[in-house]
C-alpha cells in the first residue's frame, strides 16, 4: 500500500518499541490495525459509490439514446404492415395480366390441361388467392389434383410403433444370440 520495505518496517517497529514500550505496544497494533481496517473499508465503500454513480450515468445515457432511437423510428414508417403489402402487390400482380389479355393463336387441338391454363382467372379467384384461399373449384386456376390429406398424428404414431417393433426384433435377436453360447458350452 504504501510501498516499504522490509528494512523500513523494521526501523519503525524498533522505534515503536522504544518510543510507546513494550507494555502499551500489542494495544498501541490492535488500534492501529483497526483504523487501517476502518480506513479501507471506507476507501472500498467510496469506490463503490463511484463505480455505481458512474454506472448511472452510462444507463442514463443509453436510455437516452435508446429513448431517440425509439421517437426516429415511429417516425420513418407509421404504415408498415408487411401481409397488407403482400397482398396488394399479389393482387396488382394478378390484376394486370388479366386487365390486359392477350389473345394467343389458338392451336388447333389444345389438350385439356392446356385450357385450363390459357383461361384469364376470374375476379373471384383472384379474391381467393390474394385473402390466402384455395380458389373455389368450379373456377380452379390451374387443373391440378389435390394432395391426398394425411393426419400427422396418425404418421407419428405409426412411426413410433415400427420403431417399437424393430427394437423388440432387436432385442429378442440379441436374446436368442445370447442363449447359443450358453447352450455349446453346459
């Protein structure tokens, strides 16, 4: 703490014991002890203080900062809503293909999936389309076949009973190779 050395300290305790004496001397530590221990603790105490008013000032300052971030951003954009902007860039998308038809030459013999494609969607399938529905079907935009539905719940289940099975095969397997040696060998 304050940098003595060895020899310093000797000197003093020489001169401590000739100046207060043997007698007053262990009480003469005991005190100086205890005022260096209040002396550090309150040195400790200060710098905690410090640390903790200094810790303060930065919250201080970044709930300010936090606070502009949070009034610029409002301000840059008050209408954002991402599925309203899907929606009406799918239904323009839709829309201007159909405000527009092209007639294309008609082949002489379309197939039958081909129809399907060629004919402009209708209002309400594009409604459909842009609110996130299946078209209806009697007005479908492409012919195609709909996927067969299948409960998940019946697949994980399923699953976990082969899964059951093999590990019993597994089992008995190791069972019956187990049984083997002991059989040769008694």
């Amino acid at each position: 703490m304050l940098d003595m050395s060895w020899g310093e300290i000797m000197v003093i305790g020489a001169v401590a014991l000739i100046v207060i004496g043997p007698k007053d001397l262990p009480k003469a530590l005991r005190t100086v002890g205890q005022m260096t221990s209040k002396v550090r603790r309150m040195a400790a105490e200060f710098q905690g203080q410090f640390n903790e008013a200094m810790r303060e000032a930065e919250l201080d300052e970044v709930k300010k900062q936090l606070q502009s971030v949070n009034e610029s951003v409002p301000s840059l954009n008050t209408s954002f809503n991402p599925i309203q902007t899907i929606r009406d860039e799918l239904k323009t998308s839709i829309e201007a293909p159909a405000a527009t038809p092209e007639k294309a030459p008609e082949p002489e013999s379309t197939p039958e999936g081909a129809q399907a494609i060629t004919q402009a969607p209708s209002d309400a399938s594009v409604q459909a389309v842009v609110e996130g529905r299946a078209p209806a079907p009697a007005d479908p935009l492409v012919d195609l076949p709909l996927p067969p539905s299948v409960d998940p719940a019946t697949e994980i289940a399923e699953s976990l009973r082969r899964e059951a099975e093999y590990e019993a095969q597994q089992a008995a397997l190791a069972e019956q190779l187990s049984e083997k040696p002991d059989a040769k060998v008694g």
